[in-house]
C-alpha cells in the first residue's frame, strides 16, 4: 500500500516569470515565495510492472498526453535515480482550482516528487526533492518548505534548488479573492515563454529583480510586513506590464481583478496593511496581518461574496500523511 503525500501551494512574492532553459526549467532570476495552508495536493504513486503506460488520475479523471507528459519528466527522473523500469500510477486529489492562477502546479508537481521518490524507496534530502519537483514545474521547487522559500536560480540541474528562508511563524497571512477559478487560456509555461522572447519590456523586468529581491529579503528578516507588501505589489505588476509588450500582447487581468486591485487601495485609505500580489490568473491575493484577517475578510464581504474570499496562514513544507 503506498503513502500518500501531502504539498501545500506557494505564492511567489518575487515572480518567477521566464526560463533561462526550458527543457531543464532553469529561471532568469531567484524568486521568493510564502507557502500557504489553505491549498494543498495529495498525491500517491505505484509503480508496477503490469501497466504498459503511465497513467495519471487528477480529482478521478484520466488526464490527456498534454498533463502527462510533464509529469513523466519528474518520473523519468526517479527512475533514473532508483534504476526502475515499470510504468506508474498516480492518483491526485487538487484542493486548489487546476490552472487558475493558484498555483496547483506547484502543490501538484512538488507532491509527485516526494510520492514518487517514496514509491521508489528513495531517501532523497529536501534539496533533491526540490531539483525533482523543479523539472516538473518551476515554482512547484518552493513547495518543498513551508514558510518563505528562495529558489536559487543556479545554471544546471544539480544547482538550480529552493532554500527555506524564514518559517513565517509571525503575524503574516494571505486572503484570496477569488475573481474565476476556471482554467486559464494562456499557462504559465506559454506565457512565461511568450513575454521572454518577445517583450521589450522584458530587459526592464529583469534588470530591477535583484534591487526587489534583497529588499525583500531584509523586509521578511527584519518582519515587516509593510514592506513585504510594498515590494510585492510592484514586483507583481512589473511582471504582469510585461505581458502586456508581448506579441501578441496578452494580459490575466479582467474587470473583476481591476475591482479586486481597488478593494485592496481602499483597504489601505481605511488604514490597514494590505497589499496584492497577481499570478498567471485573473485571481487577486492579498498580503496582510494574519491578526487582521477576518477584519479584511469582513469588510470585502461587502464586495465579494464569502465564497470567494479565502483566509490563509503560512503552511507547512512536504510530509507524508498517515
Ligand atoms: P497554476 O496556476 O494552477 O499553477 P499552471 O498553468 O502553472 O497553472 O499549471 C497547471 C497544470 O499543472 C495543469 O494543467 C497540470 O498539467 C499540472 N497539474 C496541476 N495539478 C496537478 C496535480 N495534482 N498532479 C499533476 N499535475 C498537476
Ligand atoms: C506567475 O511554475 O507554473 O506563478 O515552470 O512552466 O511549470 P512552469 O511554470 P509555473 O510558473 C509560475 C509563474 C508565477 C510566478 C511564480 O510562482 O513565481
Ligand atoms: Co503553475
């Protein structure tokens, strides 16, 4: 009977948005993220010598060739390593919408490198699991640790890995509104790929990432939350401007995240810390005082419905459930 295996979704405070190689996933730049407690994968695997296929069920659904496929490179990769030749099964429960700007690949591809290394009998260290759930999805490296990670951009396989860089364990929190949980027709991997060999923009992201990198850093050692949440919100809408030069020009924004945006600035008239982040999605995330978090989820009560606004609290690193 195998194990199952639990990963929680990161949101990145300093975007991960372009690849210096795409086969390995090695970024253009370091990236900074908060795992979260409010969205989660669990995921098990078995290997066994009767399948003639890999296979993959996500919330009771056979997904197509398309998913498959990546998440055959973290397999590969576990086969390489454990020196296995049969095919796998992995099952999949998202408590996170698939491909709506909520990370789920992160959560989905760092639960596979730790279910699939497990199946194998494998003991692989918290850098190793990272370096595996990286060849399956950038961010999905971040979702190694809970608390604040850093992924350290390195420039091949073996150096190229996120650190844990603060446990989070102060008055920090995250509420989503979640504007459309639907999937996205642009992903993160097209869109990335997109902005990078086509937006002029893209030298401008870039040549400002280390200043917002080391600012953060110092904001989340020095727990400032005013800061984090400052230096978040224009790394975010730095990144998201460089859709925007692309060709074709491309955005996640829609009305409703414009509204969401506005909540989050009249948040702040109304004195509290609050500040937003975006993703490859429509969907708005906001960065507060976790002692302030039902105050703010109460007061967007008055724009948004409940069901659209989830509370989070930093969560914890991978772990096998019993
Ligand atoms: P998101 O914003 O949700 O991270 P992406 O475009 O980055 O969106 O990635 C979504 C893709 O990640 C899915 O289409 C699927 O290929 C993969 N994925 C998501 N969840 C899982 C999972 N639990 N197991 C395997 N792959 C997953
Ligand atoms: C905007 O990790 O989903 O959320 O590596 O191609 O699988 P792939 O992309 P993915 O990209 C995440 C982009 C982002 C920013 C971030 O999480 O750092
Ligand atoms: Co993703």
């Amino acid at each position: 009977m195998n194990k199952w295996v639990r990963a929680h979704t990161n949101i990145a405070l300093i975007k991960y948005w372009g690849k210096e190689n795409e086969d390995l996933i090695i970024p253009k730049n370091n990236s900074l993220s908060l795992t979260l407690d409010a969205f989660y994968t669990d995921t098990s695997v078995t290997f066994d010598d009767a399948l003639t296929e890999d296979e993959l069920i996500l919330d009771g659904d056979k997904q197509d060739a398309r998913t498959l496929s990546k998440v055959q490179r973290v397999l590969d990769e576990v086969r390489t390593l454990a020196g296995l030749e049969s095919k796998a099964r992995i099952e999949s429960i998202n408590h996170v919408p698939t491909a709506a700007g909520l990370a789920s690949s992160a959560s989905g591809l760092a639960a596979l490198a730790g279910a699939a290394s497990q199946a194998a009998g494998l003991d692989l260290s918290d850098q190793e699991l990272s370096k595996l759930a990286r060849i399956g999805s950038g961010s999905a490296s971040r979702s190694i640790f809970g608390g604040f990670a850093e992924w350290i951009k390195g420039h091949d396989h073996d150096s190229s890995y996120a650190v844990p860089v603060d446990d989070a364990q102060w008055d920090i929190g995250m509420l989503f509104i979640i504007v459309n949980d639907a999937k996205k027709d642009v992903s993160s991997r097209d869109g990335m790929k997109r902005t990078v060999e086509t937006s002029p923009f893209y030298d401008g992201w870039l040549n400002s990432l280390d200043a917002d990198l080391s600012a953060m850093k110092q904001a989340v050692s020095d727990r400032d939350i005013e800061q984090v949440g400052q230096i978040a919100e224009r790394n975010a809408l730095k990144m998201h401007a460089t859709t925007l030069g692309a060709s074709p020009p491309f955005t996640y924004w829609t009305a409703e995240s414009m509204k969401a945006m506005d909540a989050v600035r009249a948040l702040r008239k109304l004195g509290y810390t609050a500040y937003f982040t975006m993703d490859a999605g429509p969907n708005v995330k906001i960065i507060c005082r976790q002692s302030d978090l039902s105050a703010l989820k109460q007061e967007l009560s008055k724009t948004f419905g409940d069901e659209q606004l989830i509370a989070a609290k930093p969560g914890p690193g991978l772990h096998l459930l019993n």
